[in-house]
C-alpha cells in the first residue's frame, strides 16, 4: 500500500474527520472509501481491521479507529 485509506460511512463524524486529515497529509496521500456508496469495499477494510469507521489504515497496514462513527456491522446493514 502505498498510500494511507480512509473509510467511513458518510456521518457527520466520518465527514468531519476526513475534512482534518486532507488538511492534515494531503488529499494526493489519502484515498477516501465511503463504505455506505462503495458496499463491496466492506470486505477489504475488515481484512485490514477496521471494526468502526471512521477508519484510517497507514500505508504499513496498520488500521487507525477515529472516534466511532458505526460498526462496520452497522454500515453492513
């Protein structure tokens, strides 16, 4: 990976955290999922572990939780 991933669910907090961290490391470091449009990304971001978005997974795998929006159960709906 290359660079870092940035799920979520497209609440207010998920939005709000993403807005920080293209301020943060720069919209070309960061790809952004929204897992509630893009459902069949939910499977890759688990593999990573992610268990809430949203969720920031570093380019060396390591999966970020960001306060808690939902559970990736809950985004599954």
């Amino acid at each position: 990976m290359s660079k870092s991933v940035f799920y979520h669910a497209g609440c207010p907090v998920c939005v709000s955290a993403e807005q920080d961290l293209v301020d943060l490391i720069g919209a070309d470091q960061v790809e952004i999922v929204h897992l509630g449009e893009t459902k069949n990304r939910i499977a890759e971001a688990e593999k990573l572990g992610v268990k809430s978005v949203p969720a920031l997974v570093t380019p060396n795998g390591h999966a970020l939780h960001i306060n808690f929006g939902a559970s990736l159960a809950d985004v599954k709906g």
